[in-house]
C-alpha cells in the first residue's frame, strides 16, 4: 500500500452486523453466516488487491497542518438562503503585453518573492468584481484554482490549468494554448483568457482562494489521483496591487494581481499561475493575523452486507480535526516593503470537530469518535437514503452532512468506531483485509460501487 494514502479504522473481526449499500439487505443473525461473511470479505480483497503484509498497520494519514479563518463556515448561506452560490458569468478579455511584463517583473521566475506579501484573504465588497487567469508558468502539476467565501455552501471552482490562449509573437493572428503540460507563457505577446465575474455574493462576508495540486501533467481523474491543497492563509499566495491596469478594465477599477505557488517544496517564485481581480472597488485583501490551525484526518469505512463486496469505501466517511486552536501571528516589515512572519502564538485551544462527509448503506449506524457519538437517524430520520455517495451520479466533496464537537478523540490510538444494530467495527489489527479507511482529507471516496483504486494498497 502507498505511504500517505490510506489506514484502517475497522477491523471487520469484530463486526456483528453489516451497513448495506443501495441492495445490500443482508442482515446476519448467525454467528455462521457472519464468520462466513467475513472469509469472503478477506478472500475477495486479497484476489482484488493482491496479499497484505502482515506488519501493515494501515496508518497512512501524513497528519499535515489544515488552515482555516475564525468565521469559515461551508454550511451556512447568506439570511439562511440555500439559494445563495457563487456562480459566475464567464467572459473573454485580452490582456495586454504590458501587464504581464509587470507581473513577469514583480514575480521573477526562479526567485524567491515570498517577503512580497503575509499570507491573506479577502472581503466580498458590495458591488460586483471579475477574476482574470493571465499567466501560467512551467509548472510540472495539474492543479486547479477554487474560490472559498463565507456563507457559501458549496466553493468555487475558477480555473484549471490549460485555460488561456496566447499569440506567441507581435503581429501574430495564429492562437496557441499553453496547454496542460510544462509549456510556459514567457513568450506571450497577449493573452486571451477567461473571465469570471461575480455578484450577489454575502457583502464583506471573507472569501480566500486555494489550488488543488496533482502530481501530474493530465487533468484530474477521479479518485485515483489525490492532490494537495495551497491556500492563500497559509502564504502559498501573494498578492500584488498598485498593478499596471489593462486598458479595456473598466474607468475607476481598482486591480491587484495575485500569484501562487505550486509546491510547497518549490522555489516561491509565485508564477506557477497568475490571476488578475478587478472591480470598483475590487476585494479588499486582509492580512491574515489570527490563523486557526488543526490536523485532520479522514475515515472510510466498507461494509460487509453482500456476497461480493464493492470496495467502494462510503458507507461512511468522516474528516475528523484535532488539536485546534487559534495563534496570533506577528510579522516585521523589511526594507523592501515586504513581510517576515517572527513569531506566531497560540491565544486560544478549540475543540476537536468531526465533519461528516458520506453516510451510505441502508440500515442506522452509530458513529463514535472518542467519548462522542452520532447517530445517522438522529440527523436523517430517513437513514436509509445514500448520502452523498454517488448514487443519483454526482458526489460534491466539499459538502458537510454534519459538523460536530468531539471529546477524547486520540488521533494516534485511533479510538473511533461504528456499530449496527449493537455490533461494532473498531480500528483494525495489523495486516488484516480493510474494512474501514482512513486518509488525508485530500483522498476522495468513491462512487456508489466503485472499487478504490489499486494504488492505494499498493505501492
């Protein structure tokens, strides 16, 4: 199995009942049938995905650093509006050459601009503002650019890699496209790209931007390649203003220039892709001083309600965030203008959450994190629909089905189970066949009978 991809939670050893998923109605009232079950369940996972090491202890989860803002809140819409989104009216611009040989000044490729800027986010102003890709350097990933704002269920998807055309030369008429490989942009004369204009959306309520980033040239396939997630508040992010402003920008807007870094290895040179944000005013950018840091890690579990198992890894999954707490970051400024974090302290502890993602199968299960549990019909007096599985087609990985407090969550022992009808799935042995999982909030879950990828017990 691949280092930092998956671990178990669940070792079906002890497992008296099954979940089921869509037809999975099986319910076992025998000792027999149950051992029987679970022979199968074991037999089967190792023809799909080859022996398991006995030593295997299924911890893969890197346990990395997650950002937020004090006010983030993906559940919440504007006046408890569901309505309430972030979708844009797409257009086209030219961007002239002047402007990228600004951006192409202030954010030297192969240099390291970090003390440009502190980490940031922005404010949603009252009237309308437009997103603008202009440039996208030789980075060696696809990634895409989402747009996170307060109130808002669901984020925004702005841009993936490959979405400009540029002329190559003065006085050129032929079109090209950087593509979606390590072609850069270095030679464009002027860009035509993409534009995204917003409106409507919660005023002053915070919004901040992240890339999502694969270890690949080709564009995203689902669930078998896991990026990882860059986001402004964490200074994978600068922003730019007093910026040289296109001519067609409309009389009296405001523009700042925003570029990202691609690696967190990388050489800050933040010009991995470039956007540019205009509007009258455009977003205010805010200085991240408080910061709320946590160490997520995500569970998945498969059930044992038929015959030949689905390995779709559903039934229920739960991010779950430890050691929380709010630190005041204090900077100095240089020289140049620029930013240098000095100190960063910890002024409030919070509690851990758990976020529940997927609740599939059709009979009620109990979730216990810790001393905490939940209960599927508590939340969902129809538990036996499939939540955010696939089903109907669609899974939105972004979406909360619930958040809540827990207590005595040790992220180490990984004391977290599930019971059906009084019988539990606990955190498995060491080299046992997987019934439950557990990632970086990064990995997807699959859709409703789709087996997980063979990558991810396999190296």
């Amino acid at each position: 199995m691949r280092t930092g991809k998956l671990f178990l939670i669940g070792s079906f050893a002890v497992l008296g009942v099954a979940l089921t998923s869509c037809s999975k109605t099986d319910v076992f009232d025998s000792n027999a049938e149950i051992e029987k079950q679970k022979d199968v369940y074991a037999s089967t996972f190792v023809k799909n995905y080859g022996e398991i090491d006995p030593n295997q202890s299924w911890d893969f989860c890197t346990m990395a650093t997650s950002y937020s803002l004090e006010s983030s809140s993906r559940a919440l819409t504007r006046d408890g509006d569901a309505n309430v989104n972030a979708d844009a009216v797409e257009g086209e611009m030219f961007v002239e050459k002047a402007t990228v040989d600004w951006m192409s000044e202030n954010l030297k490729a192969g240099k390291n601009n970090t003390a440009k800027g502190k980490p940031f986010y922005l404010q949603v102003p009252k009237n309308s503002f437009t997103i603008v890709p202009i440039f996208q350097g030789t980075a060696s990933y696809y990634w895409q650019l989402w747009m996170h704002v307060d109130g808002i269920e669901q984020d925004k998807l702005i841009w993936s890699k490959g979405n400009i055309q540029y002329i190559t030369s003065q006085g050129s008429t032929d079109w090209k496209s950087p593509g979606t490989d390590n072609t850069g942009m270095n030679n464009a004369y002027q860009i035509k790209a993409p534009t995204y204009t917003f409106e409507n959306l919660p005023e002053n309520a915070n919004m901040y931007f992240y890339l999502k980033v694969w270890d690949s040239y080709e564009k995203y396939s689902k669930n078998t390649i896991n990026p990882r997630e860059l986001t402004s508040l964490n200074q994978m992010m600068l922003a730019l203003i007093n910026c040289n402003v296109p001519s067609n920008v409309p009389a009296n807007n405001e523009v700042s220039i925003i570029g990202c870094e691609d690696n967190v290895n990388g050489d800050f040179d933040y010009e991995d892709l470039v956007f540019m944000m205009y509007g009258n005013p455009a977003p205010p950018i805010k200085h991240v001083d408080e910061v709320i840091k946590g160490t997520p890690k995500r569970y998945m579990m498969e059930d044992l309600g038929e015959e030949h198992p689905d390995f779709d890894f559903n039934d229920v999954v739960v991010d779950v965030i430890s050691g929380r707490a709010k630190w005041k970051r204090e900077y100095e400024i240089l020289e140049n203008g620029g930013w240098n974090l000095i100190n960063e302290t910890k002024i409030e502890d919070l509690p851990d959450i758990a976020v529940v993602r997927a609740a599939g199968g059709i009979l009620d299960f109990t979730l216990t994190i810790g001393n905490t549990t939940w209960t599927k019909s508590a939340k969902f007096p129809n538990y036996q629909q499939m939540l955010n599985t696939g089903r109907d087609g669609e899974i939105d990985y972004e979406k909360e089905l619930d958040t809540f407090k827990v207590e005595g969550w040790n992220p180490t022992a990984n004391n977290i189970s599930v019971t059906v009808e009084g019988k539990a799935i606990t955190f498995p042995e060491t080299g046992k066949a997987p019934m439950v999982i557990a990632v970086d909030p990064t990995t997807n879950w699959m859709f409703e009978r789709t087996p997980a990828p063979e990558s991810w017990f396999k190296d």
